[in-house]
C-alpha cells in the first residue's frame, strides 16, 4: 500500500493503517475507503498500468454511486464518511483531510461564478450539501447537510441553509469531525 493511501485509511483507523488486517478489512469491507484505493492507483498509475486501475475505479463508481474522476486532485487524508451519490468535478481542487458525505456535489458553474471550487484544508462537506462554481473554501470550514453554497467561504466558518449563509467561529468548527488529523 502506497504512502498517500495509508494517509487516506490512517483518517479511518489511526495507527491500525499500518496493520495488513487491518488493510485488508477496509479494502474489502469499506465501499468508501475501496473507491480511494482505486481513485488514488489510478491517478498514480502509469499509462501502461492505468487501465486496469481505471476499470477498478468504474467498477466501485457502479458498486457505490461515487462519481470522483481519478483527475480530480485531492490532498492526503481523504476520507468518504458515507458513501452514494457523491459526484466531483474532475477539475476541482481539494485540500487534505477532507470529509465527504453522501449526496453531496462539488460541480462547475457558468456565469457570475463561472468556474469550479477550490476547497481548503480540513474541510468537511456533510449530507445532500451541494459547492458549485469558482468559489474558495478555506481552511477548517464545515459545510452543514443540505447547505447550498456558491459564494466564498472564509476560514474557520459554518455554512448552513439554502440560501447558504457563514457564521464564522474563533476555533475550528471541524475539530470533532476530523477525526485522526494528518498534521
């Protein structure tokens, strides 16, 4: 197991990532944990070897509802929470630690906020939340269930409703939902 995928388990269970059960439970038992295995080869694979990591990939894409393309580029530490119906623009650019859940879209947009998000570290994007356009998410920033956001979102903030609206904290409201944090 490579480097940058024992980030993304080490999320799930701590310091287990280094046991090879403990791999092997999570790759076979994990739908979520499963699609990072297959996202994370794929992106790293040679042209040679990327097919086959690729018809991986599509297999879990059928298997879970996830729709996160191997281009997508994500920092270390990600972790799927729930996993159906995520979908990911392929051109998004995602931060480390990061938690997503399901029914959630990260997806570009036309017009006003023409474009694709930028999200910051330690984020968490929770339930049927939807991130559209050429927005900035900072850092240690939590995205409630159903929350709508196509706006800028500064450090350290809660988004809630739809419309979405920032109420922002002193402390980082994704302490508790970062669980097992890669410095």
């Amino acid at each position: 197991m490579n480097k940058e995928i024992k980030k993304d388990l080490y999320r799930y269970i701590g310091e287990d990532c280094n046991k090879i059960i403990c791999q092997l439970r999570y790759f076979l038992f994990t739908p979520g944990f499963q699609y990072i295995y297959f996202f994370r080869k794929a992106a790293a694979a040679s042209k040679l070897t990327r097919l086959f990591w690729l018809i991986g990939l599509r297999f879990c894409m059928f298997k879970t509802g996830i729709q996160i393309p191997y281009t997508t580029k994500i920092g270390p530490g990600f972790r799927i929470v729930h996993f159906g119906s995520i979908v990911v623009n392929p051109q998004a650019i995602i931060g480390k630690n990061f938690n997503i859940s399901q029914g959630a879209l990260i997806g570009n947009a036309s017009g006003k906020n023409k474009g694709v998000p930028i999200i910051g570290d330690n984020v968490c994007v929770n339930a049927n939340a939807i991130i559209i356009g050429g927005v900035k998410i900072g850092n240690n920033v939590l995205i409630a269930p159903g929350a709508f956001v196509n706006f800028d979102v500064p450090d350290n903030s809660i988004v809630i409703g739809n419309p979405g609206k920032i109420i922002s904290r002193d402390q980082s409201p994704t302490d508790k939902y970062i669980v097992y944090s890669l410095k």
